[in-house]
C-alpha cells in the first residue's frame, strides 16, 4: 500500500474516531444538562472541573506534546530510536513529579481556587465545588502523561490508538450518567471523570510497549534534550494560554450574569463549538504535526510549507460553511441537543446566544492550530507566545463592555476577537519570516468558498423562514439543502481542491 493511501485510510479513521467520541460527549453534556441543567450542582461541578484543566493548561497543558514531539523526532533522525526513547523516559518521568506537586497544592487550595474561578456563587455551591475539585484534580496526572503517550505513539506513526482515547473517556462517563448517577450524583460524576483520564493514559500503554517503548526510572538530571525541551517550554506555555486564559476570564464575568446560569451557558456553547471545530483541526494537526517535525529535521522546509498550505485549504473547505451553518442554527442546534429534563427553553436561548458567536471564531481557531504547529516543529515558540499575549490582552480589553451591554454574546464575541487576533498575527509572523503558505490561487480558493458558504447560510436562513415543520424537520431539511448549495456552488466556482478530487475519482478513462 502506498504511503499517501496508508495516511488516507489513517485520517479516515481518525475523523470517525473523533467524530464518535465528539458524539459521545455530545452525549454526555446532554445528559448532564438533563441531569442538573444550569441549578447549583451543575454550576459547581462545571466549575470544578474547570479548574484541574485550566491549571493543567496554565502550567504544563501544551507543553507537554510541542515541546516533545520536535525534539523526539530530531533525535530519531540524528541519533537513532534507542536515543529518542531515552529522552522519552526521561521527560516522562519529569512530567510525573509536577504534576504530582501540581496535583497536591490543587488539592490544598481548592477553595481560595475557586473564589478565584468564580466569586459570585453562593456558600452552598461554592462548597460543593471545593469538594467536587479535590477528588478531580489527581487527574492532571493522567493528563500529562496521556498527552506525552499522544506524542510518542503519533512519532512513532501509531495515530489509532490516541484518536481513540476522547472515545474512551466519554464512554465511561456517559457509563456512569446512564446507570449510576441517579445512586451517586454529582460526587460520582467527578469521580467517573477522574476514571476516563486514567483510562486515557492506560489503553495507550500497550500500543507504546509494542513499539519499542519501556518505561524505567531515571534520575532527573538535565540532559541536552531535555534542555532543548526546557527551553522551548516557557514560550510554548505561554503561546497555548490563550484559551485557558480566555476561559478564566469568561468564567469570572459569567458567574455575575444571571445568578451565575451565564456559567454553564457558555460551557455548554463552548464545548460545542471545540467538538465542532475539534473533528477536523484535531486530525489535521495531528497528523501533520510529526510530518512537520521530521520534514524540519531534515531540513525539508519547502516540504512543511507545502504540508501547511494544503491543510490550511483543507479546513477552510469543511470549517467555513460549518462555522456559518452553526451560527444560522444555533438556537435550533442547542435546543434538539440539550433542551430535555432541567434543561429548559430559557437556557436554550441563552446558550444559543452563546453559540451565534463563537461560531464566528470556528476558522480562525482551526487555522491557528496549523501555524502554532508549524512554528512549534521548527522548535520556534517565540512567536507563537508574543500573539497569545496579544490575543489574551484583547479579550481581557473587550470582555468588560461588551459583556457589560450584551451579556452572554459580549463574552463569546471578546473570546472570538481573541482567537481571530491570534490567528492573523500568527500568519502575518510567518510571511514575515518569508514563509509562504498560500498562493495567489490559494486566496482566489479561499475567495469561492466564502462566497459558496455565505449563500449557503443565506438558503439555511430561507429555508428555516419558510418552513413551519418543527425544529427537527426544519433543522434536516435546512442542513440538506444547505449542503447542495454549497456543493453546487464549489462545482460552479470551480475550487480547485474539488475539481482535483473529482478528477482522481474519475479514472484516467473518465469513469467514476
């Protein structure tokens, strides 16, 4: 089987994987809105959950797989795989000791964290959220040391297995939602999520063992890889606080809007908006980040840039009418997803409201997730460090009035100028340092499916105008004839990425 067929068949499996497991968080949050909709117990667990996340993101969170899998590679071609796993015992091991330390002081601050987090909720809630945070903070453990397995295994061309692992974890919650929760409540939903992250880092054991990988003590000592590592670490850090940032700050300005509800709307809206833009971004950059790395090593860069471009075409092609389609049936979306139980109408709306706006930042989160990867696999951070700063700077700047006279749509809107910030800044680093990504036929390319997806949106619109068939109905028939226009319009356009894959279905005699 030739390479290009084998990395085909491997992204194919690895969109249905996602897809599956988005689908299975999906159904997660569905049950968990059912369950305890936006009252006391849901604003505690959301934000107890939360905060393990957000200090795992703040203080080891994107390290953890780009400063690994640059310097992993680098050593794999230079100095050979005994070399590579060396280093990988190495920081593994590293990795577990911090967040050990992470782990214990998480547990002794959990309720000055909270305060912090969220210091509009009542005595009770704040109460239960301190509980809740102190049995889930063990699991920045198996965060960091599933991640580092992610970058191992993805080094070694092993993608099955971690795309798999979302699939796992939300199985095991949605588990629990069905057949405990009732018994155990939300104390047992804290622990069923501490469970998946352990199962996360476990089922990618075998797979590492198989390979070649053993894992043994080391001593702690500062090798010149881990050095590299170390170096890279700081910027990195930083360049991937941009979301947990953003997500800090809209916690806080949420918890004053609507008695605190404002809270899980904007979780709720913004897990899907990360589910939506996460089946695509996450396979591509995933799969191109190891490429990426290794093309560099080899001094390849003309290689990487191709790589980046096709990408970057690539998820404008699938983001954009997905991103406008959201933003046209956002209300419809969340209601058919979440209106059930103590989830009801109301909450629909405010969360909706949350939705229309962060789809605007869909493309730009997706394609910022391609530039960080190419300046990460360069083993440059820098860059990437100086735009989050700037995005975060943005969002802080913004989030205040705009919540202030929007409410819900304030928050997501300052978070989607963020992302959008970083994302413009990122690529207009990268032409600077003469990178070129794109051609002047790759923006005519990005010009058709703009158009092609804004007359799409506006058939969505139409059709749900016209229609009186029930929010269902309406949605499908929406979705549908959506898809047709848009696919029309590609063919009539002629995109040159549909003409292409056209031209390779047809064989060489003009049949399909």
């Amino acid at each position: 089987m030739k390479k290009s067929e084998r990395v085909a068949r491997t992204a194919v499996f690895m969109v249905a994987a996602v897809l599956m497991s988005k689908v299975l968080g999906m159904l997660r949050d569905v049950l968990i809105a059912g369950a305890y909709g936006t009252g006391g117990a849901a604003v505690a667990y959301e934000t107890a959950s939360r905060l393990p996340i957000l200090l795992f993101d703040l203080v080891i969170g994107g390290v953890v797989a780009a400063s690994f899998v640059p310097v992993f590679n680098e050593l794999t071609v230079k100095e050979g795989r005994e070399a590579a796993f060396d280093y990988a015992n190495r920081y593994i091991n590293l990795l577990l000791v911090l967040t050990l330390v992470l782990a214990l002081l998480g547990g002794l601050l959990s309720s000055p964290l909270v305060e912090i987090l969220a210091p509009g909720l009542s005595e009770e809630t704040h109460s239960l959220a301190v509980a809740l945070n102190r049995i889930m903070f063990p699991m920045v453990i198996f965060m960091a040391l599933a991640y580092a397995l992610v970058g191992l295994l993805q080094s070694l061309g092993e993608f099955r297995i971690p795309a798999l692992m979302s699939l796992v974890s939300n199985g095991i919650m949605v588990l629990y939602l069905l057949v405990f929760n009732r018994k155990f409540g939300v104390v047992g939903l804290a622990v069923s999520m501490l469970a998946g992250w352990g199962a996360q880092a476990v089922m990618q054991m075998p797979s590492a063992h198989r390979l070649g990988y053993r894992w043994r003590p080391t001593s702690l000592a500062l090798t010149p890889a881990i050095r590299r590592s170390l170096s890279m670490a700081l910027p990195i850090l930083i360049s991937t606080w941009m979301q947990p940032l953003c997500n800090l700050i809209n916690t806080r300005f949420a918890s004053g809007i609507a008695e605190g509800r404002a809270i899980t709307a904007i979780g709720y809206a913004n897990r899907l908006y990360v589910i939506i833009v996460g089946v695509f971004s996450f396979v591509a950059t995933n799969l191109l980040f190891p490429y990426l790395s290794r093309a560099t090593a080899a001094g390849e860069h003309k290689e990487a840039e191709r790589l980046t471009g096709l990408s970057l075409k690539l998820l404008g092609l699938i983001i954009l009418p997905i991103a406008f389609g959201a933003a046209v049936l956002a209300e419809p979306i969340i209601g058919l997803v979440f209106e059930r139980g103590e989830f009801g109408p109301g909450d629909t709306l405010m969360t909706a409201e949350a939705l229309r706006c962060f789809a605007l930042g869909m493309p730009f989160m997706a394609f910022n997730e391609v530039y960080t990867k190419l300046l990460f696999s360069r083993q440059r951070p820098k860059p990437a460090m100086v735009t989050a700063l700037a995005a975060v700077a943005v969002n802080f700047a913004l989030i205040g009035p705009l919540s202030a006279y929007l409410g819900v749509s304030g928050i997501a809107l300052a978070s989607v100028a963020a992302i959008a910030v970083n994302s413009v800044l990122n690529h207009l680093w990268l032409r600077r340092g003469g990178t070129k990504l794109l051609s002047g036929a790759d923006w005519l390319d990005f010009g058709k499916i703009m158009a092609a997806a804004l007359c799409m949106a506006g058939a969505v619109i139409l059709t749900v105008h016209w229609l009186d068939l029930g929010r269902l109905s309406e949605t499908l028939i929406a979705v549908a004839l959506g898809a047709m226009v848009y696919a029309l319009l590609l063919l009539l356009f002629r995109e040159r990425e549909v003409t292409g894959l056209l031209s390779r279905l047809r064989g060489k005699d003009g049949r399909a």
